[in-house]
C-alpha cells in the first residue's frame, strides 16, 4: 500500500455511499441531504449550480499545488472549466481575457498548442485549447488563433495515407 493507493480506498469508499439506489437511503442519511440541499423536500437530486460554478471558477483564478501534475494539461483544464461554466449559464466573463492570454504562451509560432508555454504542438492539447477559445467565443479569443500556422501544423502532421500523426514523429 502506499499513500496515493490508501487516498484513492478513502474516496472510493466515500463515494460509494452515494452510489446506493436512493430508496436504500436511511432516514438519516435523507436528512443530511435535505439539509445540504443536494435534494429537495420530494426527495429529488439537485444540482448545486452556484456551488459548481464557485468551484470551477476558482480553478481558473488559481489551481491548487496538487495540479503541478498535470501541467501539461492545461489547454484541457481550460477547456473543462469554461465548458462546464457555459453549460451552467455561469460565464466568468471577467475571467475570459485571463484564459485566453495563458492559452497565447501555450501557441507555438510554428502552429497549434502545447500542452503549456514552450511545449510542442500536439493534437489532444491543441484540440482543448481551440475548443475553450470556441467556447469563450469572442472576437478576441478566435482571433488570437493564429489560423495559417495552424494550417501549416495540421498539414506538416499529415501522412502519406491521409491520416495525421498526433504530435511531430508519432504514429
């Protein structure tokens, strides 16, 4: 056992108490509920959209130091975010100009994005990143695509076949 391997039994066994039939639930376990106002007085699941949109929009203002992992993800963590803010009507628009200029150090002037400033294009990362800009979708994020290089980067991964390679000297 390690540390990582005795978190991951603590959250699958906390999670699993959620994931009974509802009519399973104790009285208690009902009430706790209905006093968290995750269901209603009829018993029917909420969605805690203030609560959501609080928490994801912290992540855009600032991650916390255990998301030094996934440094490389950060078109993705981009995306997610202000997909699911849209989702819920909750657009940080004071936010947007703050995402697309961290995605600008994520673009390579050779074309597409990286995972994060300085690392290679690749697909999956370029991807996000398009597709958060899409989705913040003013004037100012579609236009810091930089549509030509892109062009050149999606044709440079290109193969004989027809198909394209994910990132420069992959399959």
């Amino acid at each position: 056992e390690t540390a990582t391997s005795k978190e991951q039994c603590n959250c699958e066994t906390i999670c699993s108490e959620f994931l009974q039939p509802f009519c399973s639930y104790t009285n208690k376990m009902r009430q706790k509920l209905k006093v968290t106002k995750v269901i209603n007085e009829n018993n029917e699941i909420r969605l805690l959209r203030s609560l959501h949109a609080n928490y994801l929009t912290a992540g855009l203002e600032n991650l916390p130091g255990g998301f030094v992992s996934l440094d490389c993800s950060r078109p993705w963590i981009c995306y997610w975010i202000c997909h699911a803010l849209y989702l819920l009507h909750m657009e940080p628009v004071h936010l947007y100009s703050r995402v697309i200029s961290t995605l600008s150090f994520m673009q390579n002037k050779s074309g597409g994005f990286g995972g994060g400033p300085g690392q290679l294009s690749q697909g999956a990362p370029n991807y996000a990143a398009v597709m958060a800009l899409c989705t913040i979708g003013s004037h100012e994020a579609l236009s810091m695509i930089d549509r030509p290089a892109m062009y050149h980067y999606f044709m440079s991964m290109k193969a004989a076949n027809g198909g394209f390679s994910i990132h420069t000297d992959a399959q």
